[in-house]
C-alpha cells in the first residue's frame, strides 16, 4: 500500500517543525541569535497549515494542529 503524497508531505513538514523548536530551544539556552530558525520555523507551519487546509477540503486527513513544538 502506497503512502499519499500529501499525507508524507504533511508528517515530513511535522518532523521538520518539532527539530527547528529543538534548534530554537538550544539557541535560547546557549544566548545565540535564533531569528533565522523562527523565521523558518514560522514558514514551515504556515506551509503544514496550507497542506492541511487543502487536504481537509478535499476530504482528506484527520491532523491535528501543531502551534508549539
């Protein structure tokens, strides 16, 4: 059985998400600049959001919403 194309799109978007929040966390913590990875952290879940949006409209997944990582 064959994964949908979104649906690994989606759970790849999520994985990348949950290490830029870690990449964040270890910046704060060491005092260095992390403007760069919440810039991408921020078009990464806008990209996850619109995935979900156009799958949800065609019927598609059950995904629950990432905010926080």
């Amino acid at each position: 059985m064959e994964e949908d194309p979104d649906t690994y799109r989606i759970l790849r978007l999520r994985a990348e998400i949950l290490e830029l929040g870690s990449a964040i966390r270890q910046l704060q913590r060491a005092g260095l600049d992390d403007a760069a990875a919440q810039l991408l952290l921020g078009r990464k879940r806008a990209q996850l959001e619109h995935l979900v949006k156009t799958n949800s409209a065609g019927g598609g997944l059950n995904t629950p919403d990432i905010r926080r990582s």
